[in-house]
C-alpha cells in the first residue's frame, strides 16, 4: 500500500480564483464606497486594483468614466 497524503501534499497549489476573488471583491468595496461619497477611498481602492489588474478593461471603464 502506498501512501497517498505525501504526494498529495506536495502537489498542491494555490486556489486558481483565490486572486480573481480577491480583485473582485476590492471592486465591490471600491463601489460602495463610491456609492457612499467616500471620493478618497474609491480611489485608493480602484488605483490598487488598477496595479495588481491593468489590463482589465471592466475596471479601467470605471476608472476612465470617474475622470470625466
């Protein structure tokens, strides 16, 4: 009989949709708090978001309609 926790361990990895989950829910806080009129907080949430996904062009819509 071999032991299957060992290899099952050590072939482990980080949860796929762990970040995008992550990413996501910062978007969340950044509307209600733009929904809140917290100004200084939507931008610091959305301008951590645009670092960590700039390419996203859902939050960059976002992001270029708040500055008109």
């Amino acid at each position: 009989m071999q032991p299957t926790l060992p290899p099952l361990v050590a072939s482990r990895s980080e949860v796929p949709l762990a970040d995008a989950h992550n990413r996501l829910m910062l978007f969340y806080q950044a509307s209600l708090n733009a929904y809140a009129g917290y100004r200084d907080e939507w931008a610091r949430d959305m301008e951590l978001l645009m670092r960590v996904e700039p390419d996203n062009p859902y939050y960059r819509w976002f992001v270029s309609s708040s500055e008109h």
